[in-house]
C-alpha cells in the first residue's frame, strides 16, 4: 500500500510538467497573444474584445498587410522600434525554449510574475 502512494505521488511530477508544457504551448501559439492585444490597443482597436468584434475591428486588423517584416498584422504603420520594446516587456523578444525555462525557474521560486491587469 505504501509503493503504491508512493509511487502516485511520484507520478503528480510528470503530470505536472506535461500540463506546463501544454499550457506554455497553448499561450505562446493562440492567435491575439499579448503583443497582438497591445498593437490594437494601441491603434485604437478597442479595450475589449466584445468592442473589436461589434465594431468590425477585428476584421481590419486581419485583412491589413503587415509591413516592417514583424509577424504581427497589426504592426503596420508602427514603429519597429516600438514594437520591440513591446516584444521586450511581454518576452517575446527570447525563443521559446528561454521563455520556458525562465517560466520553469520562476515557477520554483514562487514568482507568478506581474499582473498587467489590475
């Protein structure tokens, strides 16, 4: 009875990983990630989504042409410098595997990060 708590509770460690993983991959790869989110903000788009969708916002956004060679189609007509220190505040400046490691480690130590929403 004993091996077999054990071992249960040896199991919570991968468990616990995989759904990290899982999570981390379904935040970085979601379209209308916190970068997307900030450029409409920032062009006028609408605070909520509620307000991009009854406006046909959402709509523009996705049918403008992105220019200055940045993957978001909301970055056009921004500066590239701009959307760099946006990629920089969110971490978006960092691959994917840093990101996550830097996540894993201040995981452990209890850092949730900062809230952006109040």
């Amino acid at each position: 009875m004993g091996a077999y708590i054990v071992r249960r509770l040896l199991l919570i460690i991968p468990t616990l990983f995989g759904i990290l993983v899982l999570n981390f991959m379904i935040v970085q790869l979601a379209p209308g990630g916190p970068v997307e989110q900030t450029l409409a903000h920032l062009q006028g788009f609408g605070d909520t989504t509620g307000e991009r969708l009854g406006s046909g916002a959402a709509s523009d956004l996705a049918s403008a042409p992105s220019t200055g060679g940045t993957g978001y189609r909301g970055a056009q007509g921004l500066d590239p410098e701009l959307i760099a220190e946006i990629e920089r505040m969110y971490g978006f400046d960092k691959p994917a595997h840093e990101r996550f490691f830097q996540m894993l480690v201040n995981y452990l130590k209890f850092d949730f990060g900062t809230s952006f929403l109040q």
